[in-house]
C-alpha cells in the first residue's frame, strides 16, 4: 500500500510542480515505485517539467470516465527507473475531477506503487481539495513573502480539517514545510523572512529549505526535474529533502549566503 | 556586524515588518477556523424564517461565534427595520 503525499501551497507559482517532480523523482531514485499525479486539471504542467509531454495520449479525466485504462494514460520516465506520471487533463470542465474517480484511480495506484505524489493546483478549490483529501502527507511549499505564508496557514488549516484522514478521526496528516526561492544574503539584511520566522508562524516541521536558484529555470527549459542536476544547489536541496523525507539525517546547506573575501571584509 | 552597518539607516528591516503583521494575521484568521462552516447556511436560513413575519434587509442578520476558554458563544443580532 503506496503512501499518498500531497504537494500544496494555496497560492499559485511558489513551485509546487518543480518540488512535485523533484521530490517524485528523487524518491523513484531511492529504488521507490513512484508515480506524480498531475491534479492541475485545465492548467497540465507536469508533464512540460517532468519532460514527457510529447508522450501524452491518456490522461486522468480519461481514466475516471473509463475512455482508457490507467496503464494506457501513465508515462514511464525515460530517465529514472520506478517513476511514472499521470498527466492532468486540459479539458475546461472544472468538475472532470469526481469524489469517487479520484478515489478509485489513487487506490488502484497505491495497488502497485511505493508513493503517490499528488502534485495540487493553486487555489483552495475542488481541484486542490481533491489532491489533497486522500493524503498522508503533505508537503507545504512556501515562498518567504508574506501572501505565500498566509496562504499556506490557510492550507494547513485546510488539511487538518478537509482530509480523509480528519474526517475519519484518522492520525493527522503529517505536514512538511518546503521552502523555496530562499535567498540567503536577502534574509541576512533582514529583507526576507527567515526559515526560522516562517516555521514559527506556521509552526510546522521544516523539510527542506531550496535556494532561489538559476538551476530551477534551467531545468524546466529543459524539461528535467531539478533534482537529476546533481551539480547544482536547488538539486542538491531536493536531494537532501528527499533524504530528509526517508528518514536520513541531513543538515541545511543553504540557510546562509557564501560570501567571498570582498563580502567577509565588510560585512563580518 | 561590519563596520558599514553604522552608516545604513536605523529603520526596521522589512522582513521583521513582515513576520510581525504575518502573526496578526495569521492568528486572527486561525480563530475564525473550525466549525464555523455552518455559519452562512445558519444565517441566510434564520433570515429566511424572519422574513416570513417582517420584511428585513438582506444584512439584518449577524452572526458571531466568540470563544471564551472552552466555552463558544453563539452571538446573534437581528436589525428590525423602524416602524413609523
């Protein structure tokens, strides 16, 4: 029986589907049966990130309607063994999405996976409520801005109350703080909020902490998870996080800015 | 601390500002959580049952769940309109 997590934020943009392919692939990497399941139905993107969308046939609206099957509609990742997607429709029918589709597709694939990664859309509607019902866990990506940390107390408030796992009186879903585009040296001049101001507002358990990065553009040009670019530090912090996720201890490598000899001179 | 932080200005850094209004928020908003998704269904039918005796506005009804401690108090305020 796979663990379903759900990658969520209420606002729209903070890299929700950058940590969703990530995080998926990262865990296929580890030698876990993964599959990322696009809920973003009207808005694919998934499969631009993840780098299939040439291979697109099937989709999830398809599978709950019975138009294909689900083996039909998953893409198998070229690169990483053990991970698949399941791309999001583009229909402009909000209500594609049905209680009892979801359910019976995220249950047929938590038959055969080890993980089913929900990556949510933006927003608090269906959509995003439906990604996030079924969870166990949840990763909660945030932005140090303040809409995006409001937004996602909003979320979490969301989770301890529109879950299955509420609903039945269920252990809580566990909620992961994912924080993205940090940038150390803004943070330092006290211009950005800090990881520890934004888990004491939220009062959750950090996961990882991404660094505002130029790898993240650069691999979505390119159609690679983030992850895969094991040179790079918005790669080696989705790797980290993924470890961190299984269990591992490892420490934060981005919370502070490294600074050359100029830098250290002046600053102290 | 560098020798350059005495020439930059003494106002309060923003991300401080942030946190701080951030709290307020947050808390405001997390107390108005919980079980009081009922409340507009609640207030739109008491005004529906009002409106079969008295015409009323469509804001003549108010609605307010306060905590105090354990205890929740359900407040309710109807406006009746003036009578000449």
């Amino acid at each position: 029986m796979a663990r379903i997590v759900v990658v969520t934020s209420g606002k729209g943009g903070v890299g929700k589907t950058t940590t969703s392919a990530a995080f998926g692939a990262g865990l296929a990497r580890a030698g876990y049966r993964t599959v990322v399941v696009d809920f973003d139905v009207g808005l694919r993107n998934l499969d631009l990130i993840m780098g299939c969308e040439r291979r697109v046939v099937y989709d999830f609206v398809n599978v709950i309607n019975g138009e294909a099957n689900l083996n039909q509609a998953l893409i198998r990742d070229k690169r990483v063994e053990g991970l698949e997607i399941l791309p999001a429709s583009q229909t402009r029918d909000k209500d594609a999405l049905t209680f009892e589709g979801v359910e019976a597709v995220l249950s047929a694939l938590a038959e055969t996976h080890d993980y089913v990664v929900c990556d949510s859309p933006a927003g608090i509607e269906r959509g995003a409520h439906l990604a996030m019902y079924f969870a166990d866990d949840a990763l909660v990506v945030t932005n140090p801005e303040v809409s995006s940390v409001r937004d996602s107390d909003r979320v979490l408030g969301l989770l301890s109350s529109k879950t299955r796992r509420a609903e039945q009186g269920d252990e809580p879903v566990k909620e992961h703080l994912v924080v993205t585009r940090y940038a150390a040296s803004r943070v330092g001049k006290g211009e950005m909020l800090s990881m520890e101001d934004i888990c004491e507002i939220l009062s959750i358990d950090l996961l990882g902490v991404v660094p505002e990065s130029t790898a993240v553009l650069n691999a979505s040009n390119a159609g690679v998870p983030v992850i895969m670019e094991e040179k790079t530090d918005a790669g080696q912090a989705y790797d980290d996080l993924v470890a961190r996720y299984l269990g591992e201890e490892r420490e934060h490598r981005f919370l502070t800015e490294k600074k050359g000899l100029f830098g250290r001179l002046f600053k102290g | 601390m560098g020798f350059l932080d005495y020439f930059r200005s003494e106002k309060k850094r923003s991300a401080s500002l942030a946190k701080e209004r951030l709290q307020v928020i947050v808390a405001r908003e997390r107390t108005n959580r919980g079980g009081a998704d009922y409340l507009p269904a609640l207030q739109q039918e008491i005004l529906e049952v009002i409106r079969r005796y008295i015409a009323v506005d469509d804001d003549a009804v108010r609605i307010q769940v306060e905590r105090e401690g354990d205890c929740e108090v359900l407040e309710l305020n109807v406006t009746l309109p003036e009578t000449e």
